[in-house]
C-alpha cells in the first residue's frame, strides 16, 4: 500500500507543516528572541546546561558499565550488596 493512498497529498503536506511547526515551538531555544538576536546570558546558560547533562549522560553510562563488569547476580545485589 503505498504512503499517499486514500489520502489527499496537499492535506498531507499541510498536516505535516503544522505538527513540524509545533515542534519547532517547542524546541525554540530561549537564546533568540524573536527578531534573532542573541541573548548571550541565555546562551551561555544553555550551554552550561548542555555541558551538565553530557557530563551526566557519560557518568552514569560509565557506572553501568562497571556494574555489568561487576558480575552480580541481580540487580538487588548490585543496588544494595
């Protein structure tokens, strides 16, 4: 059954704009206003954010790692022994 069956192409594409749209609005960063210019306050926050959760990310995927290393049983031996 091919992709556009059924369905009116035109209505397919406006449908599609829209929900990028509202996704765009979601993501928007708050370092740009709406006339694009640059909060540098804002920036750096978002980036200072950006950097804590990387740091994060890596810091727990290396105690996952060194947990399966560990070789425990459960989880529970893992979590508490």
């Amino acid at each position: 059954m091919h992709f556009f069956s059924g369905l009116n192409l035109k209505a397919q594409i406006e449908d599609s704009s829209k929900n990028m749209s509202v996704a765009n609005q979601r993501t928007k960063k708050a370092s740009y206003d709406d006339d694009k210019t640059i909060d540098f306050k804002k920036l750096e926050h978002e980036l200072e954010t950006a950097v804590e959760g990387e740091a994060r990310y890596w810091r727990e995927n290396d105690a996952k790692f060194r947990a399966v290393n560990q070789k425990v049983a459960t989880y529970d031996e893992f979590r508490y022994g």
